[in-house]
C-alpha cells in the first residue's frame, strides 16, 4: 500500500526537497503552503504527477485535511528579513498551527515530524549545542517571535507526546543552504552568494568572527528521513546540522572563491540578538541512527550558486 505524507510549508526551500525526496521514495504527497514565502517555482515540476497535490491553506486556521500517515511540519517564515515585517504570522504558525497539526496526527494515527531549529539555543552559553541545553532566548527581542515561538511548538509536541500519545518527533534545524533558496532570503550563505555574482561587496555584520556551521539540504533531508523512518525513537529530539565550523568571515572568502568575483568585503553592526556561535553536537544521532552529513562545503557551494547564477538570469 503507497505511504502518504503530508508537508507543511512544502513550497518552501526545505519542504521542496523533502517533497522531492517523498515522491522519489513512492509516497503520495499533499503539500500544504499559502504561499506566503513559499513558491510554485519550487514545485513547479511536482504538478504534473499523480501522487502531488498542493493544498494552498494557512494552517493558522483549521485546515480540513485529509487522512495521512506521516506529517511533516515545516511551515514558518525562518528569514531574519520577515521577523520585523511578519513577527505575529510567525508566532501563531508555530503555536496555533502547530497545535492543529498535532490534533491532525492525533485523529489520524499519524507520525508526525515538527521542524524545530537551533534558535532554540539562542545566543548560547554552551558550545557545542546539544539537545539537552536549554538555551538562552531573549522572548521580548526581534527574533523571540521565531526563537521563542518555536520553543513552545516544542512544548506542545511534549504536552501531547504525554497526553495523548501522538507519536511527534522533533529536529532542531541548524543552518541549511542549497538550491532553492530566495534571493531575498536574508540569511547568509544567499546573500553572500547574490551579492556576489552581482559585483556588489559582500556585507559582514560584526567583525565576521562568529561562527556558524553549514549542511547542505541533501544531507539535511537524509537526517529527516532517518528520524521519520526508525520505528521507536530512542531520544524525542535530535539536532540535525554540520559540525564543520567556520566564522562569517571565513565563508566570504569561500563565496568569493567559489563566485569568482571581483567583490570585496564591507562591515555593518552586529544585529540584535545575533548568536556569537552556532554548531550542532550530532552525537545522539549518529550514534542512534547511524547520520551525518557528508558533502563539503565546496561542493555544495558549487550547486547553491550555480542556482543563484540562473535565477539572476532570469
């Protein structure tokens, strides 16, 4: 019998490949996006199979779907760039949508996986992050309605975990990077990269020594569909990231390398809340699952701005 899965936000930069990753596996999908910063282009190559459907719904309201076997939440802004413009949209995604979503799997008997992220950690005290910190969030700062928002989406997925006995399993998200990312993204590997293929210098925030680690979507979606598919969990949370550390200044000079340009560097403050440092301890699940990324910076960089050059282009 064909496995169905449904996707939150699965026009987004994630939900895309995951998507993709579904329909390749055999799965029929309902991919779920009002596409607010999701966009058809992503999925565009989807509408013609049989086993797509999209469902244009906001999951802020009750969305009436239909039954499912695993459910993928992955909707919610995640650019920096919205959390001044979108900051309420945001919040109650990841509360109010989260809970719909969780009474879904509920009624339906469904897996359900909740796309958590390490804004979680916030501005960390702890290096590396592992699942067992509990961060350090400032909830009244411009980024508390994604950081803080999240948490509690986490919360819920324990309340009904306990309650209820729906089986959610949650992945904290470190920085991704790969095709299909917005121009306009905000985050730093499409911003660099469109900065660079256009001429323009590359704009640090800070004096670039703060460090970030980067994996590459392929290897993200992999991560996913190993916590999806193990049949009892050992752990509720698992971080999903690269360890290869780099501070923001280091990725420049990879970007320029890669972009081939003749850009320079320029340096702005430091925003907000900002995190001095950002790297996954991926121990708990390369030990219970057997994970980890394995594609190098460089040639992830090489599909990323190849995709950067003809979205220029057009």
């Amino acid at each position: 019998m064909t496995k169905r899965a449904l996707v939150t936000g699965g026009a987004g930069f994630l939900g895309s490949h995951l998507t993709e990753r579904l329909l390749a596996d055999g799965y029929r999908v309902i991919c779920v996006d009002n596409l607010g910063s999701g966009r058809r282009e992503n999925i565009k190559q989807f509408l013609q199979n049989d086993d797509f459907q999209l469902k244009e719904v906001d999951i802020r309201k009750d969305p009436g779907l239909p039954p499912t076997d695993e459910v993928y939440h992955f909707a919610s802004r995640a650019s920096p760039k919205d959390f001044t413009e979108y900051p309420v949209q945001i919040a109650l995604t990841n509360t109010e949508g989260t809970r719909h979503l969780l009474d879904y799997a509920r009624d339906y008997d469904a897996k359900m996986i909740y796309a958590s992220t390490s804004e979680v950690y916030g501005d960390p005290e702890v290096h590396p992050q592992e699942e067992s910190y509990n961060g350090s969030v400032n909830i009244r700062g411009p980024r508390g309605c994604y950081d803080e928002s999240k948490r509690f989406g986490e919360t819920l997925t324990a309340a009904y975990k306990r309650k209820y006995n729906v089986d959610v399993r949650t992945i904290r998200i470190f920085n991704t990077y790969g095709p299909r990312m917005r121009p306009d993204d905000g985050r730093v590997v499409p911003t660099f990269v469109t900065q660079a293929l256009r001429g323009d210098d590359l704009t640090i925030y800070g004096d670039g020594t703060q460090t970030r680690s980067f994996c590459y979507v392929d290897d993200l979606v992999d991560g996913i569909r190993a916590v999806m598919q193990v049949d009892e969990p050992t752990y509720d949370v698992y971080n999903l990231g690269n360890q290869n550390e780099r501070t923001i200044r280091d990725l420049a000079k990879e970007i320029l390398e890669a972009t081939n340009t003749e850009s320079d560097i320029t340096y702005e403050p430091l925003p907000e809340d900002d995190p001095g440092q950002r790297k996954p301890d991926i121990s708990r699940i390369q030990e219970d699952l057997g994970w980890e990324p394995t594609v190098p910076l460089s040639a992830g960089l090489q599909e990323t701005v190849a995709h950067f050059e003809r979205i220029l282009r057009e």
